[in-house]
C-alpha cells in the first residue's frame, strides 16, 4: 500500500537523494505554494543568474539521460540544433503510454511546476522560443493539474513576458493528444502537434534538432527528462553527477508492475542499482507475491526483450542491459511470476502494437495484424507448428536478422545484443514482434503445450449428426 | 446544430491564437466539440475545418487516427478497462468479462439506456495499480470485481456526478494566458534572430 | 626529348561542387547532391522495386519495398532507396541477401490482405504490384486468414472508383492531392490495420485533376468511369501525342483497342506537364467517337442539308467562294478560325485564305484574347515562368483555363521558388499562393499595376530577380485595351521580363504564328463579324470556328451569321454556327489525323493519328488542299509531312522544325518568334463611372461549360453547371436577395434570367457569370466594344 494516499502507485519510502520525486510526500506538492515553499524555482532564478550557454554547459557536464526510451543525453540534443536557424521550439514529450510505464504522469499530476521549471531553464539555455507541453488525451487530472499550474506560474510571473524582471520571455502552451500511442515516437508527436494524424516522418536524414515543428529546429524532450533541471540548476552538476555511476549519472524512476509484492514507482539511484535489488529489495517491491517465484521480467517496457531470472543482478546501466539482449527504455519493469500463461500475456502485446500500428510502414501494419492473429489463433488451442514458423518468418520480414535475447544458460543460448535492424520507420513494428520472439525463443515448450494435437479435432462421420 | 455554440467559438479562438499555425488546434478544437456534443459530428468537423485552414477530409483524417474520438453517440460514462500486459497479469480479463454481465454489453457496446459504453482498452499507464479502469479517463487502481459493481451503480444512481463529468469532457480546467502576459505565437517563418536573452544576455 | 604525358597538359576539369560519386552494385554512378538513391540507381539503369515514391511527389518512405543495402560509411544497412540523398563514398548493393529478404518480405504483406482479383481488374497486365510481385515476391503466400473487406468500389467522384481492398495505402493518390493539384479532399482514414482512404462525406473528390490519382495508382485501386471494363492493357495500341483541349501541349499517350479510343495517359514532359493531365484534357476523348459528329459532308438545299459526297461539298464550297469573289472580291471573304486543329491544318487553311483567296482577312482568335503581336515580346517558357523570382498574373483563372500552368505555377510557388503578384477581376485557383492578390474593377487594371508599381516592398520584390508575366484575358466582358496596357505597364516597368501568353484555344500561338493571322488592312474576327453583320461580307468560312458558341459578343455574332451572304464552315460537329453554313464540311478530330500543335511557349509537338476517321470524315489540311484545287490551287500535298516540311520551308520561326527534327525532339521544338508586325490598334473608350446601382460584368470561363469536348463527352458533360450569377454575399442585399434566388439581369442589349450564387471571390460591385454554361446566355449582355459591361440585377 502506497503511504502517500494521494500518489497512487507511488510508494518509494527509500532513504535516498530524490531529485524528481521529493515533492510526491505532499498532498499539495501541485500547487505553487508548496513549490515555492520547497525551493520552487530556485533552479530557473539560478539559471537566468548565468549566461544561457553557461546553463547549457552545466547541463551537458552532468549528463543527464534522455528519460523516454532512447537515453540520448539532453544537453547533446540541445546543441544538435543547426547554427543559425531560428525559431527553435520545445515540444516536450508527455504522452507516456509504452506498456508497464508510469512516471511521466505522476510527474505532471504532483509536481507540474518541476516540469515547468525545467521547459524554461531549457529554453533559456538553448534559446528555444516556443514551448508546447504535450500531454497524453487519456490523462484528464495531468492535464487539470499542469493547466492550473501553468495559470498560476502566468499569475505570478514565471512565465510569458520578461520573466522575473528579465529580457527572458516565452510562452508555454498546453497541448493534449487523443490517443495514440506511436505519438510517444518524436516525430509522430510533431505530426501530431501540428494538427495531422500522428504517422512518425522518416528521421535520418531529418532530425527534428533539424527540421522538426514546422520544418525548424525543436527540441523533444520527454517530461521526466526536463523534471531534474530545477534540482540540477539548484544544486550543480557536480551534486548530480555525485548521485548515480559515471555514464549513467543521478536518479531514474521506474515503475514496477505485475507479480511482486510491492509493486509501485521509485526513483532508485541511476546506474548501479539491480533489478534484483528493485525486484526483491526490502525498500522496494520485496520480492515476488507469497508462494510464488520469478519467471522472467520485462526490464525497459513492453517494447524490451524479456529477461529471465539470469539477468537479475545486471544494473540499470544502458551499457550492459544493451550488450545483455534488451533496453532500459522507458524504466517499466513487468514483472511474471510462474503461473503466467506466457502465450497468452505475450498476445496482450501483441495485441497493443498491432493495435498502436499507425498504419504507415507496410511491415508493422500488416505484420503486426498478421501476428497478433496467429497469436490469438496458438493462444486459443487452435495453432500450428507451421503458425510457429511463420511468426518467425513475418519478424523477418519486420526485423531482418537475429533478433536481440538474453543469454541463457538453461537454453543454451547465447545473448544477441539490442538494438535491432529494422524494415520499419519507427519502433512500434518491431516491437509487435519482440513480444513474440522473446517468448517464443524463452519458453518454446509453452507453445508447443498449446498447439492443436490430432486428438483434440473434433471427428463428427458425415450425416451422424442429423 | 451540432457547430461549436458561441461560447465555445470563443475558446476555440483562444486556443487556435496560441500556435503559430491554426492547424495545429485540430485536435483541441476536436476534443472541445466532443465536450459539446459528446462525439465528434460531421458539422463540427466542417466548421473546425474552417477554423483552421485545412479541408474536411483533412480534419476528418486527423480525427479517425485517434482513439478518443467518436463518431457516433456513445454512453454517459464511457468504461475502459486495461487489457494490456500488466493489468493482464492482474486479471484484467476477469474484470472485462464481469462488467460484460453487469452491463449485458460486449467490449465496444452501449448500454440501451446510453448510459455506459464498455469499451477493452490499451495500457493507461497506471501499470502499477493493476487492474486499473478509466471512467470517462477518470481512474480506478487495483480494480476488483465488487468494487467495479459499485463502481457502475454509483454511476448509475448519480453519486458520482462531481467526479465523472459526461463523456467528452476531458480537463476541467483550462490553460488561460492573461493578454498582457502573453509573448503571443512564435511564426516559423517570422523569426530570423535569436532570442533577445541569446544575443544580449539575461538583463 | 622529353616525354610529356598528355595528362599533364590537360588541365583537370573543374569539379561541380553539386557533383556526388557513389558505387550502385559495383559501378560507379555519377549522381548530384540531393538525388535519392533510387533516382540515382534508376539513371544508372539499377532498377529497384517501389509503390509510394514517385518522382514528382515528396517521398514518404511508406511502402518499405525500396530497402536496399545502403553503406554510407558505417557498414551496409537496409535503407529506404527514395529518401536517403546520395553520399560521396556511398556505396549501394539492390541485390544482397538481405535487400532480396527485404523485398519479397514485403510483397508478402502486401499481398496478404490484397483481394487478388487480377483476373477482373482494369489493372491486370499493367500493375506495379502485380510485375513486381513476379519479380521481387516470394512466389507463394503463406497468409490463410480472412482478409479485409471493404464495399467495392465506392465512386469517390463522379468520374473516379476506389477499391479500398485492392489499396496498398502508398499514399500516392492523397500526396498527389494535397501537394500537387492542392485538392486536399481525399485522405486516409482510421489508423493501422483499419486505414484506408476516404472523402469527407458528401464531399467528393470533385478535383480538375482527379485522373492522374488513376494513372499513379500503383494497384488497382483507383479506376476511372470511362475506361472501366474495357479493355485489357495489352490489347491497347498506342502512340505519343499531345492534348490539345486547351494551349498547354500536355505530352499524353493515345490508346485505343479496335479503332476505338479508350483512354490517354500523361507522359511525364519535364519542361511542360511533368505527367499530369487535366480531367477535361484526360476524358474529353469521348467526344471523339459521339453518335453526334458529324459523319460527312452536307450541302444546304431548298429543304435543308442533305448528305453530299465530298466532290460535290467541295464544289458547292468552292462555288460559294467564287461567287462571293466575283460579287465584292477577295476582301468580301473573311477566313475565321483554325485554333482548334494541327498547324498543318491552320497553315493549309492561312494558304487557302492569303493565297489563294486573296484575302486578308483571315483570323485565329475568336474575339476572347489579346492582341496577336504580343507574341513577338521575349517569351518565357512555362520552365522559365515556374522558376522566376516573379510571376505577374494578368491572365484568365489558369485552374479553368490553362490547367497544368495553373499546377506548374502552384508548385513554384509553394515551394517558394516564386512569389506571384496576381490582378483580377475575381479571386482565382491561385490567389490561395499569390504573395500579393490585387482585385481590380474591370477597367481599372492599368491604376491597380500602377499602384503595386509605387509599393517600395513590391518594387523590391521586381528587382530580386527575374519577372515573368503571364498575359491573357481575364474578362470577357471589357476590350482587351486595359489588360492590355497593364501588361505592357508591367513590363515596361521591368525591362528584361518575359511574357507568357496564356491563351486558351488548342493550337491559338500554332495558327497566328503558321499564318492565321490578318494581312496588312485585313480584319480580325471581331471586324470581320462586324462586316458581316453590316452586310458587308459576301463569303464566311468558318475552320472550326463556332462564333454563336464562342464569341463573347452573341448579339453581334447572330447578326453576322444572318448579315454573311455565303458561309462554308468545317467542323467535327453540327455546331450552332455550322447550323447556318450553306456548306459543311465534316472534318476529322483530334486522334483521328497526324500532324504539329504549338503550344503558348511556341513548343512544337506531334499530333498523332491513332484511330481512323469517324465517317467519312477529312483532317482540315486535306479539305484545304482539295478546295484549293477546286479554285485553281494546287499545294501538292501528299502526305502530312508535306505540310509539316512545308512550314518549316516558309513559316519565320518554323526553319529548325521539320518532320525528321520533331522524330528526335522528346520535348518538342521552340518555334522562333514571329516576324515583326504592327501593334495592334486598340479599341479606345472611355470607362463610364458605374451607377452605384449597377454591377460591372465579369465574364471567364470555366474548365467544364458547353464546349463541343466536354459536353459530347458523357463522363464529363454533367459536371458543367447552369449560367448562374455570381455575388459577393455581402452585394446580395443591395439586390435584395438571397443565395439561389432567381433574378433578371440587363444591360443595354437584353435581359437575361438566372439564379444567383454567394461568393466572396468575387469582388463587390462585380458579378461574375460563366461563359458559355447551358441556361441563360451571358453572351446576350456584352457589347465587344465596350470598354467594360455595367448590369442591372434586379429581384425575379
């Protein structure tokens, strides 16, 4: 049970350095009142103190990792942008939805202004002159609570014109989709901010740092991403960078889900913890609910390559979770316990990307469709080994290659490292596969048991039963 | 008369003058005429069309890709339940299965009293409170089977009305930039300096 | 002695900075930056399989089956071919293993949900999926589940199908809407597995150039009405040709099965029509092969036209002739017409009138556009006008008139290559991309150039780069003398511009140039009918001239109908005009004869002949040539090329352009300029004030009116609307009525009746009405010597 009745889900009691989350103990953290009370805007009063590309420097030092999925440092993508073009805009990126994740939505429901605070250091740093703040449709008390916040900060100044006295002046509009998960993708979401169906534009050779919101430079950053530049600002790169490993500096949230004890959102000290600490630690999930034992976990979101028990003790460090066979991505841990029904669990995220498919890439739109009817097929006792084979076929077709796994001992295989190639522009393709492939390639025998046997046809002799 | 009423033209103006181009308020403009009329009308779509420059079919093809749109007449209370894998792992099935009896609808059905539409829906992110549920995106954690007949009955009777506004309201609360405060929208094509604190420095 | 190796004489070559080496499956490929790959491969002969790109839309990079092995620098990796830019280095392999994966992969899907209806679709022997399911698929198709199914087809226009279970969702259609013809009216619909393509209900794709979405269909998806079920592709015979439904000179292919004509294709023509056709050019094919042409000869007797053979028509024509000679000479006889054939048929038909007649009143312009002399100004080619820093619009509404010009300037200036500075009597397809839109009165252009003349942003904008105006008639209701002015207003202002005719009629810049133009003291059409109508004329031949039809002043053209003492007229069809003719000679159509057409940039193109003559009907030149035998003539014309070497003999301009250049010219000839001639005189009057309460008339016409080509073509005929009067809504209450109503309109010639339309591209204190639209007959109201038409509406 969560201590803090008014963050469901959220339920870190952890004696640790909380850079994003340290407002969530209040009932009140949304309103300006307590950020102010609790050192609100202290970062951005510090920030405006320096030069913008002093700011962007320190950022950049402390290399803070891109928190949707890609982990690209947020101070690199700031410089991408090419010299010289102008207007740069800021779309930040709150349309969480990947499978297993919760975080983007508790930041923005608790502590709007943390979000608030960070779009403008980063538009004072990168000189951005326009900042849409995105926010999934689905998420009415996100989009109530940032609005209000967003009225507040206008009201007392923090943002629009000539900000706390300054020449630093920037609006920043909310926006809210309507359901669409591969608007999640960058440039879907750009698509979809400019009124159009949200179909991802095909990135190299254009960058949205390049060509993004109406053709110039934008920056998308994701919300929990931009939620550390208040702390960061307040308390230096070196404070944060003293938090976390080297290449993987400060804190994460992760939201674990599924068969553990304690499932909920913390914020765990970037790059050394374990998932065997997150899954069984006492201060987090305790361990897999009574009676019952780890059967394999989804490390990084439904789009991840599962693990198995053997990768437990691997950190959360993109650096050896890749060379392991999968991603951090998004810090959603799914976690499964022996009496999952594999095929089936499997079929749900089959199901969501097939159903997330935008329609675009002929791969990932009739792939995907195609996979999840096979599954649907296997899963309801009525599958082949030839609908086995075949699945593996269409991933080829998706993501030519060897698809990445975890090594396993009791398998016998080796680990086939992430990323993967792809026929598709974005992720939502393959990852309609990677459902498949890890749990077809994990637990080979759990579809086998499912396929259809010659005794269970049902032999009704001609006109017996009229 | 399904067109945005004169109230609702003046928040649609307001709206479309924060973006630097109209079109960009499509789906703004999408979500305000389905808090109007409870789904999205050919009308409507015509009219936002107009607002923001594009064609109908350009309107209409940007509303079909999103899941919260509806083209026709949908319950009060619009219920989606989670199937994706966490809520899965939870028993989420079971809960979709229960509302089915209770309602005596199918996933995608409404109720004949137009109460409740039912619908299977796709990861909420609420993946740690599983099974969860969305009341008109309103959420309910850790959903058991009691608490979703509940739930439905305080619905139905009313007591929840301060909640769970009707279907197509989304946020309660909307952004307002006061004028004097606003910087006003950015136009791609306007802009050819950097920002004033970029050459000159904070002052 | 020294060895001097002849390397270290020759200086390198300098090296285009533009210039991109690359390696295509071994070889190395000379390719510019910014070239895709799969262009870059397709000229080095490497083909490689797609359905979305095509080359005049933006890639999108949709359908996955361009992926080929691409090694920028990093190691081979599959990569869309249509939308990464050559790299020098690049190294590119469309045959490796896994590109082969790739490919059949993708064909595979595709085909899974494809309903495989080959046998029954239009499509079938001409299909990009299908040849590249032969040649890049698997061979087999593992897919057993049901597939999508969708009502089929669903009419998305009048004229074009949608099959959405043959859809492959390539988006070509849809781009082709939006980016190309700027009829954003077709877009997919729903997401995923579910997308498919649709119109917004009850608004149907009702764009000028819905055909070409049929021709780019890489499936069999899109079908067009008049070609469905009619033939199979390999049945069709065809040859090169060009349109010549408006003055463009679109290049098209002709196919025809059994004699029969059944469909033209665009032939992707860089400098003129990149592809595309109008729909009037595409379906007006039609009209050939109507129950209502006209089949041979008829000579007027006592009780009316009887059937004549062509030796006695030819006769009865050549007596008229004589007659009308020996009753007022040569110059009581007024040749009229010839815009509408070949420029064989025009210059057979100018010899007829000059020489042989004698007369020098022989004229191609039927009284609706300028002054013939200003194609002796530096002309611009439609390349120069789509890429000039300023394109000046003093010119008819190019979408209904000169539709792929309207598209080649759309696309200059979207992709901001040009900034258009448009005068009109009323808004126009482009004043959506004009940078600046004047809206002038009709009468008042000359003020309205000279006050964007005094606009400093605007004289900037003249003075950034090259300035092209296109120059035709925006009104049929006024003289040609204010747009006239204007143009030379413009042009003076900016020396060193070029001038682009837009001129509507088929072959108009073909006719005046090969010599349907008057000599010295003759009369042009408009004094010609003028002469008629005062009893001054003794012989009117009219060469696919339909005066009562096409001439803006009807009241005058009737009276010179009735005032003419003899007329001969050749026509495809028993026009109003023809109606009246003492002789008609049954001529044949276009398809029906080979020859050269010009175009408004004085690009000569071939004409060919891809069905035998309906009837027993002759191509103009041939009926010129034989009349002239008759009046003691002889041209000695055998073949078509006779008269083709015969203009390059005689005509200016036309040296360079003789039957075997034109066999190698992909893009046609330039003619050179005309020989130098007098400025025409203009018609001077003075511009009334208008009564407050009148409306100052605006007549242009519209891409579907009564035309003989569009109404005897079923497919496009019942897309031309009735006249009807068009408002500004804000001018309807000074009439005192509403959209629809139905209200009486005068000038000083007659009083008309007709609905009315709200429409805010008109300009207030005008009212625009369609030219030549069935109903009311605008052409009732306008005085051709009038400076300008002023109307009174008044409440039916």
């Amino acid at each position: 049970m969560s201590r803090y009745a008014w963050a469901p889900g959220y339920t870190d009691d952890g004696d640790r350095p909380k850079i994003v989350t340290s407002r969530f103990q209040y009932e009140d953290g949304y309103t300006l009142d307590r950020y102010l009370a609790t050192g609100g805007y202290v970062g951005l009063r510090a920030a405006l103190g320096r030069t913008p590309s002093e700011v962007h420097d320190e950022v950049k030092s402390a290399t803070v990792l891109g928190r949707g999925g890609a982990g690209f440092p947020a101070g690199t993508k700031w410089g991408l942008t090419p010299q010289g073009v102008w207007p740069r805009y800021l779309v930040v990126n709150g349309d969480e939805s990947e499978p297993g994740t919760y975080k983007d939505r508790l930041l923005m429901e608790r502590d709007p202004h943390q979000l608030i605070e960070g779009c403008l250091i980063a538009s004072y740093a990168a000189g951005l002159s326009q900042v849409f703040l995105y926010i999934r449709g689905e998420m009415a008390l996100a989009q109530e609570r940032v609005a209000a916040a967003l009225n507040e900060a206008y009201a007392a100044g923090y943002i629009g014109k000539n900000i706390l006295g300054t020449n630093f002046s920037i609006d920043i509009v909310l926006h809210w989709g309507a359901g669409a998960y591969v608007v999640g993708e960058e440039t879907a979401l750009i698509e979809s901010l400019e009124g159009n169906r949200g179909m991802p534009r095909l990135k190299p050779p254009f960058f949205p740092a390049a060509i993004g919101l109406y053709g110039k430079p934008t920056i998308v950053n994701n919300v929990e991403t931009l939620s550390n530049l208040p702390w960061l600002l307040t308390n230096g790169a070196a404070a944060y960078t003293a938090i976390g490993t080297e290449t993987s500096p400060g804190t994460r949230i992760i939201a674990v889900s599924g068969h553990v004890k304690r499932p909920g959102v913390y914020e765990i000290i970037n790059g050394s913890t374990t998932f065997r600490d997150v899954i069984y630690g006492e201060e987090f999930c305790q361990g897999i609910r009574d009676g019952h034992e780890l059967k394999a976990f989804i490390p990084g979101g439904g789009s991840a390559p599962w693990f198995l028990p053997d990768q437990l003790d691997l950190p959360f460090e993109a650096k050896m979770v890749g060379p392991a066979g999968s991603m951090l991505g998004s810090g959603a841990i799914m976690v499964m316990d022996e009496t999952t029904d594999i095929p089936a669990m499997a079929l749900t995220l089959v199901r969501f990307y097939a159903h997330e498919s935008c329609g675009k890439c002929v791969p990932c739109r009739e792939g995907g469709t195609w996979l999840m009817r096979i599954m649907e097929r296997v899963v309801a006792g009525r599958g082949t080994q030839r609908d086995l084979d075949q699945m593996l076929e269409i991933g080829q077709s998706i993501t030519p290659g060897q698809y990445p796994h975890a090594a396993s001992e009791r398998l016998g295989l080796a680990a086939a490292p992430f990323p993967f190639r792809m026929t598709t522009i974005c992720f939502v393709g393959p990852s309609a596969y990677n459902a498949v492939d890890s749990s077809l390639t994990l637990f080979p025998d759990e579809f086998q048991a499912k396929l259809m046997k010659r005794t269970s046809i049902p032999v009704t002799a001609v006109g017996a039963d009229s | 008369m399904t067109r945005l009423n004169e109230a609702n033209v003046i928040i649609a103006k307001e709206i479309i003058g924060r973006y630097p181009k109209a079109r960009s308020a499509t789906i703004p403009l999408l979500h305000l005429s389905q808090q109007q009329n409870g789904y999205v009308t050919n009308e409507a779509m015509v009219q936002i069309a107009e607002m923001v420059g594009a064609t109908s079919a350009e309107v209409l093809g940007t509303a079909t890709f999103y899941e919260m749109f509806k083209f026709e007449p949908v319950g009060k209370y619009l219920v989606n339940i989670c199937g994706t894998l966490s809520c899965a792992l939870m028993g989420s099935e079971t809960l979709l299965h229960h509302a089915e009896g209770k309602l005596g609808v199918k996933a995608g059905g409404t109720t004949e009293d137009g109460l409740f539409t039912l619908e299977r829906a796709e990861c909420q992110a609420a993946c740690t409170e599983a099974p969860c549920l969305q009341v008109n995106y309103r959420y309910r954690y850790k959903v058991t089977t009691a608490e979703l007949d509940q739930l439905l009955d305080d619905l139905a009777a009313g007591r929840l009305d301060g909640e769970v506004p009707p279907h197509g309201t989304v946020a309660r609360v909307r952004q307002h930039i006061p004028a004097d405060k606003a910087v006003g929208p950015v136009p791609p094509d306007a802009v050819v300096a950097p920002p004033a604190w970029i050459t000159e420095g904070a002052k | 002695m020294t060895d001097i190796s002849p390397a270290e004489e020759v200086e390198a070559p300098p090296v285009d900075p533009n210039e991109v080496r690359l390696t295509i499956n071994g070889h190395e490929v000379v390719s510019t930056k910014g070239e895709m790959v799969i262009a870059a491969a397709a000229r080095a002969g490497d083909y490689i399989p797609h359905f979305c790109y095509h080359p005049r839309l933006e890639p999108v990079g949709m359908c996955r089956m361009c992926m080929v092995d691409i090694d920028g620098g990093r190691g081979p990796m599959l990569q869309p071919a249509c939308m990464v830019p050559v790299s020098p280095g690049m190294k590119v392999d469309t045959g490796s293993p896994a590109t082969k994966r790739a490919q059949e992969g993708i064909i595979e899907l595709l085909l899974a949900n494809h309903p495989l209806d080959c046998p029954v679709c239009d499509k079938g022997g001409e299909c990009p999926l299908q040849d590249q399911s032969f040649s890049h698929g698997p061979g087999e198709s593992r897919y057993v589940e049901e597939k999508r199914h969708y009502e089929k087809p669903i009419a998305i226009s009048d004229i074009v199908f949608l099959d959405r279970e043959r859809c492959i969702l390539c988006d070509r259609c849809t781009r082709f809407a939006d980016e190309v013809a700027g009829d954003a009216l077709i877009q997919f619909n729903s997401r995923g597995n579910n997308t498919h393509i649709t119109t917004f209900p009850d608004e149907p794709f009702a764009s000028y150039f819905s055909g070409n979405t049929v021709q780019i269909c890489p499936v069999g998806a899109l079908t067009a009405k008049p070609y469905r079920f009619k033939a199979r592709p390999w049945d069709l015979a065809q040859q090169e040709s060009t349109c010549t439904t408006c003055a463009v000179g679109c290049r098209t292919v002709v196919q025809s099965s059994h004699d029969e004509l059944l469909r033209y294709m665009g032939v992707d023509s860089d400098p003129v029509n990149h592809g595309w056709l109008c729909d009037r050019g595409r379906f007006n094919f039609e009209s050939v092969k109507s129950a209502d042409r006209l089949l041979q000869p008829l000579v007027r007797q006592a009780d009316g036209f009887q059937p004549a053979t062509w030796s006695a028509a030819l006769a009865e024509a050549a007596s008229l002739i004589l007659e009308a000679k020996a009753a007022g000479g040569p110059k009581s006889i007024a040749v009229i017409g010839g815009a509408r054939g070949t420029n064989e048929d025009a210059f057979a038909w100018s010899r007829l009138g000059h020489e042989v007649i004698g007369t020098p009143n022989v004229y191609s312009q039927m009284g609706d556009g300028l002054p013939a002399d200003l194609l002796l100004l530096d002309r611009a080619t439609i390349d120069q006008a789509a890429s000039a820093t300023t394109i000046v619009l003093l010119a008819p509404d190019l979408k209904e008139e000169l539709p792929i010009l309207y598209l080649r300037l759309r696309e200059a200036a979207e992709k901001k290559r040009s900034r258009i500075i448009e005068f009109a009597p009323k808004q126009s397809g482009l004043t959506r991309n004009a940078w600046r839109h004047f809206a002038y009165e009709p009468g008042t252009q000359v003020a309205a150039v000279e006050k964007a003349l005094a606009d400093p942003e605007i004289a900037a904008q003249f003075a950034k780069g090259s300035v092209v105006v296109v120059a035709g008639r925006g009104n049929l209701a006024e003289t040609s003398t204010a747009t006239v002015r204007a143009i030379r207003t413009v042009l003076a202002a900016n020396p060193g511009s070029r001038i682009l005719p837009a001129f509507r009629r088929g072959n108009v810049v073909g006719a005046l140039q090969v010599g349907m133009r008057t000599a010295d003291g003759g009369l042009d059409t408009r004094a010609a009918l003028q002469a008629a109508a005062d009893g001054k004329i003794e012989c009117l031949v009219l060469v696919g001239a339909d005066p009562l039809t096409d001439f803006p002043d009807t009241d005058l053209a009737r009276r010179a109908l009735a005032g003419a003492r003899r007329i001969v007229a050749v026509d495809t069809f028993l026009t109003p005009s023809a109606l009246l003719a003492n002789v008609v000679l049954a001529a044949s159509a276009y398809a029906e004869k080979s020859g050269t057409t010009t175009n408004i940039e004085g690009r000569v193109t071939t004409v060919a002949q891809q069905v035998n003559p309906a009837g027993n009907t002759r191509a103009d030149w041939m009926i010129a040539a034989e009349l002239a035998l008759d009046l003691g003539g002889d041209f000695a014309y055998e073949t078509i090329d006779d008269v083709t070497a015969d203009i390059a003999w005689h005509v200016a301009g036309h040296e360079a352009i003789t039957p075997e250049a034109l066999a190698t010219a992909k893009d046609g000839i330039i003619a050179g300029l005309l020989p130098a001639m007098a400025q025409a005189k203009l018609l001077e009057a003075v511009i009334p004030e208008r009564n407050s309460y009148d409306f100052r008339l605006v007549v242009s016409r519209t891409m579907y009116d009564q035309a003989t080509g569009t109404a005897n073509s079923p497919s496009l005929a019942h897309l031309a609307t009735q006249t009807m009067v068009h408002l500004h809504p804000l001018d309807l209450g000074k009439v005192g009525t509403t959209e629809g109503a139905t209200v009486k309109m005068s000038s000083t010639r007659a009083t008309i009746v007709l609905n009315v339309v709200a429409d805010p591209a008109v300009l207030r204190g005008t009212a625009w009405v369609p030219f030549n639209h069935s109903g009311a007959n605008v052409g009732d109201l306008i005085d051709c010597t009038a400076a300008v038409n002023d109307v009174r509406i008044e409440n039916l």
